[in-house]
C-alpha cells in the first residue's frame, strides 16, 4: 500500500489554467502532478507571478506565494522555482524530484526540437507510443537537413514507439533511416529485428541472402534473440504461460480459460495505456 498523501492548502474556486496542456488545475497537489507527469513542459513561461498569487490566494499558501514572490523579484532559474514548489507541497519522492530537477537541467540551452526529442524520449519511456509518435513526427517537419545526427535519432526512437505498437513495417522503416543516416550498428540490428517480425523463417533467410551488407548484423541478430528467449523463460510471464499449458495438458478446462481471460484483459489495459492521449 502507498503512503497516504497529506495535502496542502485548500481546493481553488477559480481555477488556473495551463494553456500548454489545455487543462486547468484547482489546487497545489494537481499542479504537482503536472510538474511530474509533464515535465518537459517546464520552461520560463512557468516562472510566473500569476501562478504564485493564485497558489498564495486561491488555495490559500500564503507562505509559498511569499517564497515564490521573493525568487521573482531575483529572477532564478526555472528548476529552482519548480522545486520550491515541490518541496513546499511534499508530492513527490526524492527519485522523482531528482528525475525533473534533472530533466529541467537537460533543457538548458536546447534549441525547440531538441528540447520536443526530450519530451517524445519521456513519453517512449513512459509507455505513451502514440503520444510520442505524434512528437516525433512534428520534429522530424522541424529539423534542417543538415542536423544528420539527430534526425537519426529521432528515426530510431521513432521506430522503438512503433515496434511496441506492434507496426513492424514501419518501424523497420524508420529503423532502416536512422542506419542510413548515422550508421549506427544498434540501428541496423534493430532494423533487422523489425524485418524478421513481419517475415516468415524462410523469407527472411532469402532478404538476408540477398542483402550481404546485412549478413555480419544479422548473426548479431540472432544472438540476441537467443539470449532474449533465454531471459524470457525466467519471467513471471512466461512461468504463467507454462501454467496454461499445463492445464490445457490436464484438462483444467476451467482454470485455462479464466487465465486466458486475466492475461487478454492485462494485454488490452496495457495496450490502451499505450495509446492513451
């Protein structure tokens, strides 16, 4: 069980509106939550005297406006006025403020794209393909021709959204950019994964056979797959897939279908997580 939360203040009557994220919030731990949820949102525009009198007098922490109100008038950096803010209301863990006080570290002196890269990165991490996809695909109409470098970035984290949506094809695509552009060897093995999820074992023999240039990251391929089907065998997954078996084996008809059903609702929550805008 969690740590029960003790909140701060008191719930805002007007609400304070966040243009970025077309939301508005009415007290200090929903204002955290953003600050964790989204943090690379966070720029100078948050340094603000309007969100430090609403927290002062709509929800009533008038000891946070004052401390808010004395760093405006000595114009600090964005990360310090976020963490006064964190600290104050006590919503996050020591791990998390240190993940946005890092994150807010990252942003410094990046130009837009680079700082929308970061932000599609944290939603890949975060499990928000979709979400990340759409970044990702705003960048890649930003970035000038000559940034080869992280364009192919982009490439290759684009395809890593796309293969976790299961749309191979095209996650072999963006794959198979990101290792024209950088050359990069993970680029290329992962490109090569991506092909030989779509292709049965003997089609992928002959597009191997007849790409030679592929045929040294191909071997490195199959190592690693290797070792994946190793390390998959001592997941909690794959001991409940082996407990299916054993009763399809059985005939426990059902208990077999009860698992089908847990694991299929799993899958499908997961998926829409996935997905969820």
């Amino acid at each position: 069980m969690k740590k029960p939360l003790l909140c701060v203040g008191q719930y805002a009557e007007t609400p304070y509106y966040f243009p970025k994220l077309c939301v508005h919030i009415r007290s200090a731990e929903e204002l955290c939550y953003l600050f964790k949820t989204n943090p690379f949102i966070l720029d100078q525009d948050i340094v603000d005297k309007n969100l430090a009198d609403w927290l002062a007098y709509e929800c009533g922490l008038t000891e946070l406006g004052h401390k808010l109100g004395e760093f405006l008038r000595k114009v600090g950096s964005t990360s310090m006025f976020v963490m006064t803010i964190l600290d104050y209301v006590n919503y996050c863990t020591d791990a998390e403020r240190e993940k946005i006080a890092e994150i807010l570290q990252s942003n410094v002196g990046l130009n837009s794209y680079e700082k929308k890269k970061n932000r599609a990165d944290f939603l890949v991490e975060n499990g928000k393909y979709l979400l990340a996809l759409r970044e990702y695909d705003l960048i890649l109409d930003m970035i000038p021709e000559g940034e080869i470098l992280i364009g192919g970035r982009v490439f290759h984290n684009r395809g890593v959204a796309l293969a976790h949506l299961f749309r191979f094809e095209r996650a072999a695509e963006s794959f198979l950019k990101a290792y024209e552009l950088t050359g990069s060897e993970e680029a290329g093995i992962q490109y090569l994964c991506a092909v030989r999820k779509q292709l049965a074992e003997g089609e992928y023999i002959r597009f191997i056979a007849d790409r030679p240039r592929f045929h040294n990251l191909s071997l490195q391929v199959e190592r690693l797959l290797g070792q994946a089907g190793e390390s998959f065998e001592e997941t909690q997954e794959s001991r409940r897939l082996f407990a299916l078996k054993m009763y399809k084996e059985e005939g426990n008809v059902n208990s077999y279908y009860e698992e089908i059903g847990r694991l299929a609702e799993e899958i499908k929550r997961r998926y829409r997580e996935s997905v969820l805008e």
